[in-house]
C-alpha cells in the first residue's frame, strides 16, 4: 500500500479558503505563509509544495475564487422561460457570493490589491460572466428584451453587484426584507428592457 499524500488537493482547498478569510482581515501585506499553515495544522513545507511560494497561492486563490463562481453560474439551469432565467442568474449570484463572502472580496472587494493577475488570468475570469451574456442573448432572440446586449448584461451585473456587496457590508435591510427587495430588483431590471412593442398598425 502507497503511503497517504500529506499536501493533497483538501489540504489545498482549505489552505485557499483560509488564505482568502486572511487576506479579507488582513490585507495581502498581512498574509504570513507561516500563519497560514499554522492555522490549517501544517508547515510552510505543504504551502510551497502545493503553491510554489506566495505569488503562486495568489494567482490559485485568484484562479480558484472566479473558478467557483464560474461554475455556480454555469449550473443555473437553461430553459424555454428566457426572463425566468435572468432572474434566476442573479439569484445565484447572491447565493454564491453569500455562501463563499470572502472568495467575492478576493474577486471584486480589492482584497487582492498589489497582485498583478496576467492577461490570460483576466480572460478566465472575465470568462465567468458568460452565462448571463448568453441569457441576455437568448433573451433578445426570444423578444423579451431590448436589443441592447452590452447595457442589459452590465446593468444587470451592476445591479446584483451592487446589491450583494451592501449585503456583505452590513448595509441592507435584515434578511427577508433584503431578498424582497432584491428579487423586485431583478425583477424590475429585466422588465425595464422589456423588448419594445412593435409599430401600431396603420390606419386604413
């Protein structure tokens, strides 16, 4: 029988999610390899194995964080229902962002100021926001909304980004009222490019 992995890929998850809790209490300056580890019961040894050094864990925490919320987005369903698929995109927008606050810093909260993502790393995460372009699109083939892709996609992300980010701040209503309030958001956002009606007929 092999002998068990020690710098495996839980370890490696666990040492990115408490990477990403650190840097969103801390700042990037404040990261030390060796809390790190010590916070997850290893050495500095399993972190440059697993990472190759601090650059390194950056550009996976980085990598890992919009990987996530990629795949989250992803798994939204596709259905005959274009509007219903909108809104549920901005639903699981929330819903990641709740779920993983410290990977959404990491991502949009400039936890990660100094660290210099490469062109290629800005193309994958600018990749994640995929899913809803293509909803907007089959949303404009569909007649539900204006043919306006760029300003739908963009006015829907700023308007769940928005929203979310008040959320992760302590700055919105309590909870039920919060997710009323966000659900008629994302409601009237998509409804507001409801797609124009056509001519009125002409008279004979």
């Amino acid at each position: 029988m092999g002998r068990p992995r020690v710098h495996d890929d839980e370890l490696r998850e666990r040492l990115l999610a408490t990477a990403g809790r650190l840097i969103t209490e801390r700042g990037v300056t404040g990261l030390s390899l060796r809390v790190l580890a010590a916070e997850e019961g290893t050495s500095t040894t399993a972190v440059y194995s697993l990472f190759g050094g601090r650059t390194g864990l950056l550009t996976a925490l980085f990598q890992q964080s919009f990987s996530s919320f990629g795949a989250a987005q992803r798994a939204v369903p596709v259905t005959d229902d274009a509007h219903a698929d909108l809104v549920a995109l901005g639903w699981a927008y929330r819903d990641w962002a709740l779920a993983h606050p410290h990977a959404y810093r990491v991502m949009f909260g400039g936890a990660l100021t100094g660290f210099e993502p490469t062109p290629q790393e800005w193309e994958f995460a600018g990749a994640t926001i995929g899913p809803l372009r293509e909803a907007v699109a089959r949303a404009i083939r569909a007649g539900v909304v204006a043919d306006l892709p760029d300003v739908i996609t963009h006015s829907l992300w700023a308007t769940v980004h928005g929203l979310v980010s008040l959320v992760l701040a302590d700055c919105a209503p309590p909870d039920e009222q919060d997710r009323r309030v966000y659900g008629r958001a994302l409601e009237a956002i998509v409804c507001g490019f409801a797609a124009p009606a056509g001519p009125p007929p002409r008279s004979t």
